[in-house]
C-alpha cells in the first residue's frame, strides 16, 4: 500500500495513460456490468488509498494514489474519453468508427473517418497501441476506422485536450486503439452473424462476374500482359508507335463489361473466432492471443445524381438516377503475444491483418441539359477497391523505480489496388431525322456520342514508427516525464487512365452493341480502336514526411486539490510530394511540394478539485495539422462513397492551432458523471476542400483559407436507475436503468478579409474571396450532435436492451464553385435498438444479440440550396438493417 498522501505516484501514473505514442489507454476491466451505485455512500468523503490500474500495450501495472473507483476519465489530467469493451459491446457496433460515433463530439463520416468538434478527419490522429499507422486510402493520410472489427478492439481513448506527449498533429483530437492483451485464462469465443437491410437484401441489385473469388475479396485482377509490357516499356502513346489495339483488346470483357441484374440480393453475414491462454513461467507470465474473423455484406443505393446549370439553381444541368451494388469482404486478424516479468515489467508484440475489398457495380440513366438537351444518357461502372493493412508492434514497459522507461517500435504498411475501374456510356439522341435517334449507341468518340474510360491504380504507403518516454518521481508532489520519438512514411501513388476511341468511321450498327461485344477483340482489330493515356502529365507521385520530437512535461500538485501538467514539444517535420519518372522521355506538371518546417508546441492543464465529487479544468495549447499526401498530390482519383473526382493541390501549407477549453466534471456516484465543456479554437490557414467543374463533372480539390474560428460547449451525463423498488415483476424489478447522454454545440467560420489570398496550382494567386466566402462554416462541421442511450440491464449478468438516438444537423462537405452555394449533407436523426442476453445451452456459454438499425429509415442528403431552389448531388435512401448474431464461449 502506498503512502496516502504520495501524489507524485498520481501524476507519473497519469503521465503514462495518456502517453500517445509510448503506451495503449487505461483498459478499463468491464466484462461485466458495474452493480449499481450506492448514492447515499457515494455522497460520502472517500480515502485516498492506491488503486492498481492495468496499462496494456507492454506498460507495467502502475499504483494510482487517489479514490476507491473506476472513472479513469476523473483521475487524468487531460479531458478523455474512455471507451471499454463493455462500451463498445452495448453499442452492438461491427467497426470501432460505430461505437466511436456514440461519444461527446464525435461524428463518423464516410467510410469511418471520425471528426472530432466538428474538424475533419485531417484534424484527428488514429494510433493503435500508441503507435501511428499508415492510410490505405488514396484521398487521405487518416485511417479509416471502420477497417477495424471491435472484436479486435479491447478498449478506446479519445483525448480532447492536447499534452506535449503527443505529436504536434492534434487538430480536434487523438484516439488511441487498444488491440487484445494478455489473457487471464483461457479461452475461445466463436461469433457467427447475418444481416439484411430493406433496400438490398432480396431487393433489386447488380453485379459482374470478376472471377469466381471476389467473394473472398482476393480476387484475381492481373494487369493484362499487353498493358503490362506497355508500362514496362516506358513509351508515351503521344508519342506514337504504340500498338494501342492491341492494349484496347485485353481491357473488357464479359468478366468485367456486362452488367447483370440480379433480383434478390442475398443477406449479409459473418464470422469470427477468437482464443487466448497464458502459460506461468516461475513468477512470469507468457500469454498469447489471436482472433480471425470475415464477413461479408452487400449495399444497394438507388441515388439522384445533379448538378446545377445556373447561379440561383433553378435548373439542373446533370441529372441522373444511378443504381449501384457494393458486395464488401472483409478478413481481418491478430496475433498478439505478452511476456510479463519481474515487478511491473512487460513485453508485447502485436501483429495485426486487415484485408478489405469492395466491388462496386453500377447503372445510371439520365440528362445532361446544356450540353445535350433532349439527349438521354445510359452509363455503366465496374471496380473492385482492394485495400490492406499489415502492422507489427513492439512495445515494452520497465520499472527501474523511481524512473518507469517505455519503448515502442513499429512497421506497418498499407496497401490499396484499384484496377479495371471501368466506365462505359451510350446516348440517345432522340432526333426524328437520324436513323439511329432511338436507339443507345455508344461511338467511342470521347464523350460526344459515347465513351469508355478505363484505369488502374495502385498506392502503397510504409510506416516506420520508433520512440521512448521516461517518466520519473522527483518530489512527492513532483514528477517529470519526457521522451523522443521519430516517425518516417512513405507513399507511393500511380494511376494510369485510358480513353478507349474509335476513328469517325465507325458504323452506328456496331456502336450498338453492348460492352462486352463493342469492346471485343474482333471489334478493336477490324475498325482500328485504340487507346488515349488522359495521365500522362502525372501518372505517378511519391511522398514521404519525416518528424522527428522530443518533448518534456511536469506533473505537479500546487496545493491540496490544485494539480499542474505542463510542458512543451519541439517537433521539426519534413514533407516532400513529387512526381515519379515513368517515361523514358519525361513529361511532368511540375506538381511538386517541399515543406520543411519546425514548431515548439506548448501545452498546460490546470485541474481544481474543489470538493470530493467536482473539479474544474483549464486547457491551452498550440498544435498543427500538416496537409495529407492526397491533398497535395495533382493526381486525379474517383472517391465511390461521394461519386465524385478529387484532385491535389501541391501549393498547401501547414494549419496552425491555438486551442482553450474549460470543463467543470461532477461525479456523483461511481460510474455516473456529469460534465459540461466549453472550446474554442482559432486556425491560421485551415486547409478546406472546395468543388468546381471539368466537363460537367464535379471535382473536388483543396485550399488554404486564411484563418477560421471554431468554438461550442458540450454536456454529457450518465445515470443509472434500480428499478428494484418501482417494480414487482421479475424482468424489471431485477434490473435497472440506463441514460447515456451527450449534446455538443459547436460554431465556426471563416474569415476572409480583403487583400487575402489563396493559392491554387496551375492558376495564379488570387483573391481569398474567389473561393471561400467570409463568414461560412468550417467543412465537416455540425452545429448540433447528438447522442442517447436508453437501456435495460441486469446487474447479476449479461442481459441489456438498449435504444440508441444519434443526431447530427446539417454540415458543409464542400465549397461551392464560385458564385454558388456551398454543398452540405444532412444526416438527420437515426434510432438503434440493440438487445444482449446471455444464456447456457449444453454447458456452452452463449451470447445472442439482435440488432435493427436505423428503424425509422432516415435516408442521405448532399445538397446545394437557395432560396426555394434545391440541387441534389446525392439523395438516395438507406434501409432498416436487421442483424442476428450468437457467440460461443468454450
């Protein structure tokens, strides 16, 4: 038992929870539900008396010098989020980006990319295990977060408050993944699941053939050899001497260009298995844990496509209905091994698989007002994404009391492979006097009377991390901590397009038929199609940035109940984007970026324990948040989620941050809390994504503003109810109840002042006004998020029914063109119900869990409005997920 007056030991514990890079979170050991709270008791003065608190992720057991109970979020010295597996379980979420959409300013957009107040995923930092991990997403440095199963996921931090032990990259926040750990005893759980939503499953669908494994998501996509040998060769097709034919001939087929509409769309499901043991070695432990896990879903989203054709939006220009099928596979493992030694030492290696793919068919049927009117237009696509992710980690924890010294080291790499993103389309013209004006031709005559288009990428990024934190006991009152750390990635990005074009002789009779036949080899060879490369100027990029940091920080009581973190970090980063040399005779946009830069990041908590249940807190910081590889490449890239092109800007600068927050915290009872925030914010050049338009089709890049505010007040409360004394009958009058609750206001806008520039490539610098207006909100930001959990549940054992209310109001994705409004979407309201119950059936431990998400069908919305005049760029509607899953326990 430690000396209960020793509150140094509090500050160094606090020092190594909240560790970004040295360390996992605080796991929070809730397996089961917490019996409810005493609150006359709770009311009560506590002792001060040591608690054990477990630091997985190789970090010794620590003593926390403080109160008798389990809010880790009360006892740090930043403003955390901790999220258990018990947490995350009652969510009944399948990725980590669902559950983490449930906490106080947060929200998920896209595919898992989390905002944290209203910042995008750019301004939020993702470690697993304390340790940064590479991207396999072309439009974006941050991970996306829905490629992480929570059955991978012990627990999850979110930190809101910046403290020098973390990189300088902290926009809105961290959040710090914590992977399986040792186990205690022995076990494997296996999880089965189905699913279906009312928009897809045995609704109307389409698909392609591909090969007959795209439903592993391991399909087969070798390049073809004529294309192969043609990138191998170094020529340019400008150039001539290239047989094109002969390239055109191996493109489409029927494996990728016919199109098939299926009718009853078959039901979601997946698998997982997880085991662990631990063998005891003398007075050690070695333990050893894994889980694997697939699944395997389909997505049906029939979506209004438009773009507007004049400044008040009164007219369409584009507008088109698209029907498309997504089937996304997923495997996913982990292996984790621990070795726990001595007092308080350990070491752990975790080595984590994720393999997602996603194969996207589509048809489209519409107009295009100003370029053709009376025209009516019939597109197809076909793709396949294939992303993955592969990390190693190697962490330990040493206690050479008084001073505890962390070691981490790293490697991962992410792949993404997008080949044969194919898209074909057809005309009708309509004209009486042309012969051929009913019917569907397709011309190949780029884009006029019909096109192909077809290209293959392929990204590659390497993530080498490594770094040591030292935490040592000066004073009783007085601990000081510091460390170095060094990170190094690598991007490669390639993306070669191709128009497929036929000469003018072309007869109307053969460009009527369909894909597969169009584009045969028996067509290519007897009219001459050939092939346009529309990359030429910039078909391949690489980037690399570099930091490298060192901070310090003390963690000191002032006076009884007055405590003080403070430090500072310098951190000195090196980012470089350039094109790579494909061709024997180059030829390059000049599109490159060299930003060097170094900042000493300062960062102060001050904590007031005022009484034993409240405490106040003030945060002030400066951070940064540098511009993502994708953000800077000049390379052309079609995002599937949005429908939409990107392009880089080369001419971005770093965003820098000067952040404040004051927050009072009221701990009532144990596990109950209630807490209300206020923030603010300001942002020197905020990097913003804006929208124009190439050939009627909608592309998005990105620019400095000048400078934004951002600032909004949260609450959260959490209360529990025993209805043991309301009711009499057994189901209620043995459980209790459950409010979770959580609202964040949240304002910002830009400010633009006359002389302001911005710097866009290929254009001159011009005026800031020409493409942000002053005074509008940040993208991605919500004024308004809400969340509620209401639910039932046992005390005694597994048994929880909860619903679950998420809200977010309408926020900006992108910047109007000029002269137009900005785009926004509107996610609304959506409601959950989630029941758990726990039961045995031939000595097998079991678990069921029913899911019906998004009951009341709320649909998505991305629009530009004015006045009464709306244009939709997506509106499609999303079905009630019904879900099924059972997990052994042996």
């Amino acid at each position: 038992m430690a000396k209960p007056r020793k509150w140094g030991m509090l500050l160094a514990a606090t020092a190594f929870s909240t560790q970004a890079f040295a360390e996992a979170p605080v796991e929070v050991d809730a397996s089961q539900p917490a019996q409810a709270a005493d609150t006359a008791a709770a009311s009560e003065p506590r002792a001060r008396e040591s608690v054990d608190v477990a630091m997985p992720g190789g970090i010794p057991t620590v003593t926390v010098v403080g109160r008798r109970e389990r809010e880790v979020q009360r006892e740090t010295t930043q403003v955390i989020t901790v999220l258990s597996s018990e947490d995350i379980a009652r969510t009944g979420e399948g990725n980590i980006a669902g559950a983490l959409g449930r906490v106080t300013g947060l929200s998920v957009v896209g595919s898992g990319f989390v905002y944290v107040r209203g910042l995008g995923d750019r301004y939020s930092l993702a470690l697993l295990n304390g340790s940064p991990l590479p991207s396999p997403e072309p439009m974006r440095r941050a991970v996306p977060l829905d490629l992480f199963p929570t059955d991978v996921i012990a627990s999850s931090l979110v930190q809101k408050t910046y403290s020098p032990n973390f990189p300088g990259e902290f926009g809105g926040g961290v959040i710090n993944l914590t992977t399986l750990a040792i186990p205690r005893q022995p076990f494997l759980d296996v999880n089965l699941g189905v699913s279906g939503d009312t928009e897809t499953t045995g609704q109307l669908g389409y698909d392609y053939y591909g090969s007959k494994y795209d439903w592993t998501g391991y399909g087969n996509r070798d390049t073809p050899s004529a294309l192969r040998d043609f990138f191998n060769s170094g020529q340019r097709i400008s150039q001539g001497g290239v047989d094109t034919g002969a390239i055109a001939s191996q493109l489409v087929g029927r494996n990728n260009g016919l199109v098939q509409k299926g009718n009853d769309t078959a039901p979601n499901y997946s698998g997982t298995i997880t085991g662990g043991t631990t063998w005891q070695l003398g007075e050690s432990d070695l333990g050893v844990i894994a889980t694997a896990g697939f699944s395997n879903s389909w997505r049906t989203r029939d979506n209004l496509q438009q773009t507007p054709a004049n400044a008040d939006l009164s007219e369409v220009d584009r507008d088109f209905r698209q029907v498309a099928t997504e089937n996304r596979a997923v495997a996913n493992a982990l292996v984790g091994v621990g070795y726990e030694f001595g007092e308080g030492n350990t070491l752990r290696w975790t080595n984590v698989y994720i393999h997602d793919t996603l194969k996207r068919s589509s048809l489209a049927e519409g107009r295009q007002n100003n370029s053709r009117p009376g025209a009516d237009f019939n597109d197809q696509s076909t793709a396949l994404y294939e992303r993955e992710l592969i990390s190693t980690q190697l962490t330990g924890g040493f206690n050479l009391n008084p001073l505890k010294v962390s070691t981490r080291a790293s490697y991962s790499t992410s792949k993404r492979e997008a080949p044969y993103e194919l898209g074909i389309g057809y005309i009708r013209t309509n004209q009486p006097s042309s012969q051929f004006g009913e019917y569907y031709i397709n011309r190949l005559d780029n884009g006029n009377m019909g096109h192909a288009e077809i290209a293959f990428s392929d990204l590659q990024e390497d993530l080498w991390s490594a770094g040591v934190d030292l935490t040592a006991q000066i004073l009783p009152r007085l601990a000081l901590s510091g460390g170095i750390d060094i990170t190094d990635t690598k991007r490669d990005s390639t993306r070669r397009e191709f128009q497929i074009v036929a000469p003018s002789t072309l007869p109307n009779s053969i460009a009527m038929l369909r894909p597969d036949f169009l584009l045969s080899r028996t067509i290519i060879e007897q009219y001459r199609i050939g092939l346009i490369e529309t990359t030429e100027a910039d078909p391949a990029f690489t980037a690399t940035l570099r930091t490298e940091a060192a901070y310090a920080q003390f963690q000191t009581e002032l006076m009884d109940g007055l405590e003080l973190s403070a430090g500072a970090r310098y951190e000195k980063g090196k980012q470089e984007v350039r094109p790579l040399q494909v061709f024997t005779n180059p030829i390059t946009s000049g599109a490159n970026t060299n930003i060097e830069n170094d900042y000493v990041l300062p960062g102060a908590t001050l904590t007031y324990k005022f009484n034993d249940a409240m405490q106040l807190r003030f945060n002030a910081s400066k951070t940064i948040a540098r511009p993502q590889f994708r953000e800077l490449m000049f390379q052309l890239y079609f995002d599937p989620e949005y429908n939409r092109y990107y392009r880089g800007n080369p001419l971005l600068n770093d965003s820098e941050f000067v952040n404040a927050e004051a927050r009072f915290e009221w701990y009532f009872a144990p596990e109950q809390r209630f807490s209300v925030a206020g923030f603010y914010k300001t942002i020197d050049d905020p990097i913003e994504a804006y929208t124009g338009f190439t050939d009627n089709t909608p592309e998005t890049s990105f620019a400095n503003a000048p400078e934004a505010v951002l600032y909004g007040v949260e609450f959260e409360a959490q209360k529990y109810f025993p209805l043991d004394g309301l009711f009499s009958n057994e189901f209620l009058g043995s459980r209790r109840a459950v409010v979770i609750g959580n609202y964040t206001f949240t304002d910002s806008k830009i400010n633009v002042k006359a002389g302001d520039t911005v710097r866009v490539f290929g254009a001159p610098t011009q005026p800031a006004s020409n493409v942000f207006r002053d005074g509008s909100q940040l993208t991605g930001q919500s004024d308004h998020l809400v969340n509620l959990q209401f639910g039932l549940e046992s005390p005694q054992r597994l048994s929880q029914q909860t619903i679950l209310l998420s809200y977010a109001s309408d926020r900006v994705t992108s910047r109007g063109a000029t002269g137009l409004p900005d785009i926004y979407e509107s996610p609304g309201l959506r409601v959950d119900f989630v029941a758990r119950e726990a039961f045995s059936l031939f000595d097998t431990e079991l678990e069921g869990k029913l899911e019906v998400r998004n009951i009341f069908g709320r649909g998505y919305r991305e629009f530009q409005e004015r006045g009464p005049n709306t244009v939709y760029y997506n509106k499609y509607d999303v079905g009630t997920v019904f879900s099924a899953s059972l997990t052994m326990s042996f």
